[in-house]
C-alpha cells in the first residue's frame, strides 16, 4: 500500500465571494480556475487574486485542461469550447451537458451528454477535442437506458466506460474496446447505479449513486480480459452504513487519478448530497490504490449548504503536492460572511 502519509493532513479551507467555484486545476502549475457566472477566471494565489482569462456568454460549467495546452471548456448553453493562446473557438454544439465533467487522457478527450429527455449521447475526439464524433447514441424509445453519468478512458485495457442510470433496468454501464464500434454491458439481470468511474491496474472502481449508502462498487480485472469476461461489479466498500432511512440522494463525484503501475496509481474522490440543509455526513476526500478505499480529508460537522453540499471535484496531487477540492459547505470568509463555495487545499506532501 501507498498510504503512509501522516493523518491528519494540513489543509486549508478558503472561501470563494460572489457566485465564484472552482472547476478545474492545471496540476503543472498550481493554477487553479473558477467559474464567475459566463467568466472563466483563475488564480495562482490561492483565492487571493483572480485574473480574467475569457468571458464565454453563457454559464462556465465544466472546464479540463488538454495535454496540448488547451483548455476545454462547456458553458451551461450547451457549447463545447476549445480556449487556447487567448482565444476561444467553439467545436461542438452538445444536446446535454456532462455530470462529472470531461475526461482527458493525451489525446482522447470524451465525455457523456446528460440529457435525460432524449436518453443522452457519448461524444468522442482523438485530437485533443478540435473535431468529434458521437460514438453512442441511445435509442430514446428503449425503456431499459436512459441518462449518462460518466464516461472515462480505461489506458489499462485500452476500454472507455460509461455509466447510466436512474432506476432498474437503467442502472448500468456499457463498455466498448473498438472505440465505439461495439458496445457490451452488464451481466444479464445485474445492475449497479454509479456516477464516477475510477480504472486502477488491478480493478475499476464505480462511485455510488444511492439513497441508502454510500461507496463503491468494484470489477476485478479477470486475466482473460474484461472484454471476454461477464461483467459483475460488487459492492465492496461504504462509507456509512446501509440504512433505509429516508436520506437525500448522494452520489460520487469528479475523480482525480494518477495513472501508472501498481506502485504510482492512485485516485481521490468525494460526494455530494443533494440538499439545501444538513447533509447525511461530513463532506470527506476518499482515496484507494486498488485496496481498501479509506478518508484523507474529513471536516467536522454535516455537510452544509444552499448549492448541494460535500464534494464536487477533486484534482491532483498538483506539482506543489497539494490536493484541490471544490467543497460546498458553510464557512464564513474573513469578513465573517458566510459562503458555500470553497477551494479546499489539502497538502498531500505531508511527511510519510
């Protein structure tokens, strides 16, 4: 195991004014960007400053650096953008928007448009998002599908997956090898319902999407290949206990992943829970090398908000060693106004 960093970890929790939340962070420089309203801004302060990078007309929503330099960017309208050398240049006109954002992997860039009316799409480039093509369409009469959550890269298979639910028979995922040409699914009769999707050497984690726990769901890569195998994640892990109260809905959200052999891979997560009051647990960043997933950053009450609450992203570690998160909770900033919006900087270069 990786984990030998000492826990607690310093962190600092730094709210954002205005309707101010981060969206991205390019992990080479520390930079981290927020969303203001249809401007894209960024800071390399941590909050103390904020430049101006390009206002795009509608709501900044996702935002995903590029192995090119680019960022890509897609604004509530609906518009995919790429912004590079001070300009911006819109490449695709998507029906939906993405839940957990884009996913990046060198030159692949993808993401899944959620679009519960028209069941949604999977939208594909392999040149760093200049061109596209849709690579699932789902039949929007077909009563076993319906929305997307996410859709990822596997490099360890060279397998993109995608998740879908709501509800049985819909809670699902496909899985191509050829790039879309084929699709399979499931397991006849098994059903997982997940929102991220986390490959790691040995196994692919699925983050839950539940009323009634909160976890992940596990694939064991077999030795003959997934794409010769049935397909049966497990529920292997929770985070609380499976209760059948009556709890707002939770589920797992952006996932920061370090590719790379058993020694170097590793992944962070969190959740979000959807409610305008008191959350169901304290907002907290999972990690997992492939073992037991366990917490790294926990805070010390309920999540708390008006935006949902927990967390909506993680990124990193950056080149400095830290973890960024966008934590939605209530804090006061130093005026002693209360926010919701939080950058959340964890420093995971603590001594091991």
């Amino acid at each position: 195991m990786r984990f030998e960093k000492a826990i607690p970890l310093d962190y600092e929790i730094i709210p954002l004014t205005g309707n101010r939340r981060v969206v991205t962070v390019d992990p080479k420089t520390d930079t981290v960007y927020i969303s203001n309203g249809s401007t894209l801004e960024k800071t390399v302060d941590w909050g103390t400053t904020f430049e101006t990078v390009h206002n795009f007309g509608s709501r900044v929503d996702f935002v995903e650096p590029l192995a090119d330099g680019a960022l890509l960017v897609i604004t509530l309208n609906k518009k995919v953008w790429r912004y590079i050398g001070g300009a911006a240049t819109e490449v695709l006109q998507a029906t939906g928007t993405p839940l957990n954002g884009v996913c990046a992997y060198g030159n692949f860039v993808m993401f899944g448009e959620y679009d519960a009316g028209n069941k949604g799409k999977i939208q594909f480039s392999s040149d760093y998002g200049v061109t596209w093509r849709t690579i699932l369409t789902m039949d929007p009469s077909d009563p076993t599908v319906d929305h997307v959550h996410d859709v990822r890269f596997d490099p360890y298979e060279n397998l993109i997956w995608s998740a879908w639910g709501d509800g049985r028979p819909a809670d699902t995922l496909f899985f191509t090898d050829d790039f879309g040409a084929t699709w399979q699914t499931l397991a006849d009769k098994h059903y997982i319902r997940a929102t991220t999707i986390i490959p790691l050497p040995d196994c692919v984690l699925f983050g839950s999407d539940q009323y009634y726990t909160v976890g992940t769901y596990r694939h064991d890569r077999p030795h003959g290949g997934t794409s010769q195998s049935d397909v049966r994640p497990y529920l292997d892990w929770r985070a609380r206990k499976d209760t059948f109260e009556a709890t707002p809905l939770t589920w797992a959200t952006r996932a920061a992943i370090t590719y790379g052999g058993p020694d170097d891979a590793i992944a962070f997560w969190g959740y979000h829970q959807a409610s305008t009051g008191a959350g169901i647990l304290p907002a907290a960043i999972y990690a997992s090398d492939g073992g037991r997933p366990y917490p790294v950053w926990c805070q010390d009450k309920l999540a708390d908000g008006t935006d949902g609450n927990g967390i909506e992203g993680v990124w990193g570690p950056t080149a400095s060693g830290h973890l960024i998160a966008d934590l939605r909770s209530i804090y006061p900033d130093s005026e002693g106004i209360n926010r919701v919006c939080h950058i959340l900087k964890i420093d995971w270069s603590s001594p091991e």
